[in-house]
C-alpha cells in the first residue's frame, strides 16, 4: 500500500471535517456527541500532519498562511477541555483557505513530478 504524503493527509483529514459540518450550524454541531467526535479527530489528523510537515520540511510548513495559528488551534483540545467556540471558528474561518493552500502545494508538487 502506497503510503500517503503529508499533505495529502492533511487535505483528506480537512476536507473530511468540512464535509461532517456541511450544512450544519454551531447548535447542531454542539448538540452532537458524534459529530463532535468525529471533526476532533480529523482536526488531531490534521494538527499531527502540520506538525510532521514542520518536522521534516519546515519551509514548506511556513509558507501556509495560517500555520502558526492553525497548529496550536487544532491541537489544543487533545489535552485539556475542548473550547467547542474554536473549533467551530478554525473550521468556518481558518481550515477552508489552509486546505485550499494544500491542494495547490500538492497539485503542484505532482505536476513538478510528473514533468521530470
């Protein structure tokens, strides 16, 4: 099995919690223990993946927008009580143009690829 670059991950994983919250308002996502649960988790996918990226491509990593504010947003929940405010803001405000930033880095990387 092919494994998955970082930045697909991160893509998959924001674009997952985007589709969970779709048509959905602050009430609803509040007043589901699921859909809680499940855009958590993909926003913990999606903080580990930033993080990783900072690891191993730090330039990379520093040249998406929201990054020092991303990071620290989608993982602060993991060890202490979820603030569901912020996860609604990061969701509405910050991960639609960091996702979109992504995609373009990865198309782009392949295209790069794919005429070498």
């Amino acid at each position: 099995m092919k494994r998955r670059s970082t930045s697909a991950t991160f893509v998959r994983a924001a674009a997952s919690a985007a589709e969970f919250v779709k048509g959905k308002s602050f009430a609803d996502y509040t007043a589901d223990v699921m859909l809680r649960s499940a855009v958590e988790r993909q926003l913990e996918i999606v903080g580990e993946a930033l993080a990783q990226l900072a690891r191993t491509d730090l330039s990379t990593a520093s040249q998406i927008s929201e990054y020092h504010g991303l990071l620290p947003s989608a993982t602060s929940f993991m060890f202490a009580e979820i603030d569901h405010r912020i996860v609604w803001i990061v969701l509405e405000t910050k991960l639609p143009g960091v996702r979109q930033e992504a995609e373009t880095r990865l198309t782009d990387k392949k295209q790069s690829r794919a005429a070498e």
